[in-house]
C-alpha cells in the first residue's frame, strides 16, 4: 500500500471526526465498521474498536474473506487522500466533509465501494472507485442508484477505455453547450460526423489493424455501460467503427468524477 501523506493539523481534525462507529448504525453500516478498523489499524484514526486485529479479520473473513482486505485497505486509504484533498483545496467542501459521520448516503456510498472493491485488485480501479466516492462528496451527490453505475463503470472499464472516453468529452464538449442543444438534431449529427472525420484522420496510423480492433472493444465497453451511443453512419473511409458515437450525458459525468480535484480556493 502507499505512503500516506502528511496533512495539516485542520484536515486531520476535520477527518477524524468521521465516526465510523456511528455510521456501522445505518444503512450498509457494518462495511463501514470494517472501514473504520481498517483505517484504524492503518494509523489512520485511533484504534477504539475493541479487538483489533483479530476482530477485523474475523469481520472480514464472514463478509468476504481474509484474501479481500489489502484491496479494502488500499481503496479506503485512497478515500481518505482524497478527503483530505478536497478538504484542503475545495473551501465550500469542508462542511460537507465534516458532516458526513452524520450523513446515510456516506454509508451507503462506503458500503458500495467496499463491494466493488473486492471484486478487482487493480490498484487504478480502487483508485477510480474511491475518486467517485469523493467527488460525490464534493458535489454533494451521492444518489445511490447513479453512484453503483459509476462503480460499476470505474471498475469494469480499462485504462484504454477511460482515455478514450476522455477524448470524446473533449471532442464533443461544444455540443453540450445550450447553442447546440437547441439545434435541430440533423445539423447535431452532421456536426457529430465532421468531428469523428477529423479525429479518424487524425489518428489513421494509430488505430490501423489490430488496434483497430482493440478501439471496438472500447466502444463496446463503454456502450454497454450507458456512456456513449451509436449515432449517424461512419463519417470517414478509414475508421474501424460502423458509426459516430454520442459521448452521453452519463459519459460525461462519470469522466468528471473521475478528475483530479484540481484548483484551491
């Protein structure tokens, strides 16, 4: 597991007010008592779960088994980073963070990840689920059924996956905007397909042959998790895909949870 970083005495203050203890009462409440040991026995909170070692395991080894627990203490950890970040950088967000021992969402949210994170041991993707969680935090949306398809989507997607997406959000963000939303869909599709021609053009060499094939896998991945959809029929002769897809609503929100928390204030 990595080092975890230093804080200021206000952050630090403001974090462990969490109260794991009480957050174990609510809703998907006992994940989040194996969280609270966990963080605990990681130096993270003080060890006021009586037991210890031994207590966590036996909690751990009834609930998922012994071999999970370096993944929940990996992905919690990175929980508590990025807290401290967003408490560190985001003004506006410090109440949120010091309210959420009090808060059932929160729970429920730690819950959720402590199932998703159980289920993978690449470390990008337990970092992925604990930056949903987060930014949730941050904007104070953590609706239960949006966050478990952003889990699902962090911890099923790959590395290729995710960068393409990035590349859409970027290539289509002008037809977010209100000027365009209000257009006629025919001038929308006929846009969408100048900006796939560009991009194919763009990147002819790098997607030839296999790797080809390797972006249909990406497009599919993310098709099947509600990102993007197929739209009009493929804008250029050298393109591996048989249409131009639509970066979704969906799409575009779930790369956004994914982003650093960048900026102080």
């Amino acid at each position: 597991m990595e080092q975890m970083g230093q804080f200021d005495l206000e952050t630090d203050a403001a974090l462990t007010q969490l109260n794991w203890e009480e957050l174990a009462r609510t809703p998907g409440g006992e994940f989040a008592e194996i969280i609270g040991d966990l963080l605990a026995l990681t130096g993270i909170a003080p060890l006021v779960v009586v037991g210890g070692a031994s207590n966590l395991l036996l909690k751990v080894r009834r609930l998922a088994g012994a071999s999970y627990t370096s993944n929940l203490i990996y992905t919690i950890a990175a929980v508590r980073n990025d807290l401290a970040d967003l408490y560190s950088k985001h003004a506006e967000s410090r109440k949120r963070v010091e309210s959420l021992q009090t808060d059932p969402k929160f729970a429920e949210a730690i819950a959720a990840l402590a199932l998703r994170a159980m289920h993978t041991s690449v470390k990008d993707r337990l970092k992925r689920l604990a930056r949903i969680v987060v930014n949730g935090v941050k904007e104070d949306d953590l609706d239960p059924e949006g966050l478990d398809d952003m889990m699902r989507a962090a911890a099923e997607l790959k590395g290729g996956d995710i960068n393409l997406l990035a590349e859409m959000v970027e290539m289509q963000k002008e037809l977010f905007s209100a000027t365009w939303l209000q257009l006629p869909v025919n001038q929308r599709m006929n846009k969408l397909q100048g900006l796939w021609a560009d991009y194919w053009t763009r990147n002819q060499r790098r997607f030839a042959g296999r790797q080809g094939l390797v972006i249909l896998g990406s497009f599919s991945r993310l098709e099947s998790l509600g990102l993007i959809a197929p739209g009009p029929d493929r804008s250029s002769a050298v393109s591996p895909a048989s249409t131009c897809y639509w970066l979704l609503a969906e799409g575009k929100k779930f790369y956004e949870r994914l982003r650093e928390f960048g900026g102080t204030e």
